[in-house]
C-alpha cells in the first residue's frame, strides 16, 4: 500500500471533509479497516488499485487476456461462458482479469460484483450487490424476523445469562435502531481473505463485507450448458446472500449487542459476560437443531 500512501492526500474521497465535521466517512473508515483487520498482503496491488482508482487508475496500463478495450472506449469483459461490455471506471479489472484465470467458467455477474470500485459502490447506493439486486429491504426485515422468530426467543429464554440480551432483541425500536444505516452499514473488503463481517464497538457500527464470496467447492464444467448460467448464477447469488445473512446474524446478537450492553449499563455488563452467554446459546441452539 506504500504507493498508495504517498499519494493519498491526492484522494478528494477521503479529504473531501475537515476535522470538525462530524459526518462519517466511510472511505476513510474502510481505509482504517483494511488496514487494521482485513488485509490481505498477496492482493496487496489489487487493494491499491482500488483505492486510486478514482485518481491514478493504473488499471488501464496493465495488458489483460480476458478484458479488451473496444473502439468505444469502453471495455469487453470474457469468460468461458459470457461476455460483457462494462465501464472501466466502474471495475478494478486487475482483480477481474485475476477472477476469470482462476474461475473461468464462473458466473460473470458476480466476477463483476466482486471487483466494483468503490465509485460504482457509492453510485449505487452504498449497500453492494445486494441493494443492486433490489432486495435490501426485504433482507432487512428478514432478519428482524428471525431475530424475533420462536427460535430466538426459545434459546434464549433457556438461560437467566441471556437475560438483557433477550431484552435488548424482543425491543422492536431498539431492533429498528441497530439495522438502520447509522448502525449497520455495508463495506467492500475488498482484497480481503475470509473477511465476513466486523463490529466496532466505540462506535456502535456493524459492517458486513458487500463482496460477494465465491462459491470455492462448486464444480463447473466446460460442458455446462451456456443457457443454464443463470441458473447457476442464482444459485451462486443464493448462497452469497445466505452467508451475509449468518453474518449479519452473528455481528449483531454478538458483537453490535455486546457494545450497546456496555454502554448501556456503564460498563457493569463486558465482553467477558456475553461472549459466556453467546457460546452457550450457540451450543444449545446446535443441539436442538
């Protein structure tokens, strides 16, 4: 990241706002992030690139097998099975030319989702590929539904340890609260290595990884039908919204209510006591399921 940081004043995304404002910035924060937990060194250029995209995009320098420059200006994008014309901008294509030599017969749509710049992730709303296949809402609510759903409230009423914590998710504005944009956002880790989710306490924000992860033990042979794709890339788009649903699950019944827990009550409720209280109800929930 050593280029990127010599030039990052450069970066008007990330200097765009003074000291005294009290606005969160979500480029800086995800800087800080990948930084601190999710960086991952062997995609180190690929980190780079994303983050001097919008000013020193050296994407465009680099030659690609899978992606040419058409007379449009504009770029094609090939796998095994599609093809597509994107816009450069939008697409870290070293990470996308690194995606299809390793999952050439992979659905394209989510080689693309997986390698947006952060540009493309701000114009389309701020919530990745989830919000671009228009079903934030309804994944929000699904998980307000589950966390009050009879099996929560089961688990957790088998143990006196779960007692604020049942308090905490049985409140309906406390549960309006904690999934609202303020509280519970989505970033793109991108570069990162099994990087799901990540909770900071301080702050009182959940972040779950708006990457899509790749299905790494599906087998997809040259000989799959070209008109099946989109079926496969459902299939692939289901599982990735499951993972960021247990994500989500986890981050919030553990980590989001641990911060708010110590806050609320002074600091008498810690970390030591709900994580206690967390592995118990894993287990108890394993157990009946």
């Amino acid at each position: 990241m050593s280029k990127y940081l010599k030039i990052m004043e450069q970066d008007k995304e990330l200097f765009k706002t003074s000291l005294n404002d009290y606005n969160f910035n979500t480029k800086m924060y995800l800087l800080i992030l990948i930084l601190t937990k999710t960086f991952n060194a062997n995609n180190s250029s690929l980190i780079c690139n994303f983050f001097t995209k919008n000013f020193n995009d050296n994407d465009k320098n680099e030659k690609y097998k899978h992606i040419k420059i058409t007379k449009t200006g504009k770029y094609k994008v090939k796998t095994e099975f599609e093809e597509k014309i994107i816009d450069e901008k939008d697409y870290i294509l070293k990470g996308l030319e690194k995606d299809i030599d390793n999952y050439p017969f992979y659905p394209l749509e989510i080689l693309l989702y997986r390698n947006e710049s952060y540009q493309k992730y701000e114009k389309d709303g701020g919530k990745g590929f989830i919000n671009q296949l228009k079903i934030y809402d309804s994944f929000i609510s699904y998980i307000k539904f589950f966390i009050q759903s009879n099996i929560m409230k089961q688990v957790l009423k088998n143990n006196s340890s779960y007692e604020y914590i049942e308090i905490l998710l049985r409140n309906e504005k406390h549960l309006d609260e904690i999934l609202d944009e303020t509280h519970f956002k989505f970033l793109p880790f991108y570069g990162s290595k099994n990087k799901f989710g990540h909770t900071n306490n301080d702050l009182l924000i959940s972040f779950i990884n708006s990457i899509p992860e790749l299905v790494e033990n599906a087998i997809i042979e040259d000989d799959y039908k070209k008109n099946d794709i989109n079926n496969l890339t459902n299939i692939c788009l289901l599982l990735s919204i499951g993972e960021k649903f247990i994500t989500s699950i986890h981050e919030i019944t553990n980590h989001l209510l641990n911060g708010y827990l110590y806050y609320l009550s002074n600091k008498k409720i810690n970390y030591k006591f709900l994580q206690k209280a967390m592995i118990a109800m894993v287990n108890l929930f394993l157990k009946r399921y």
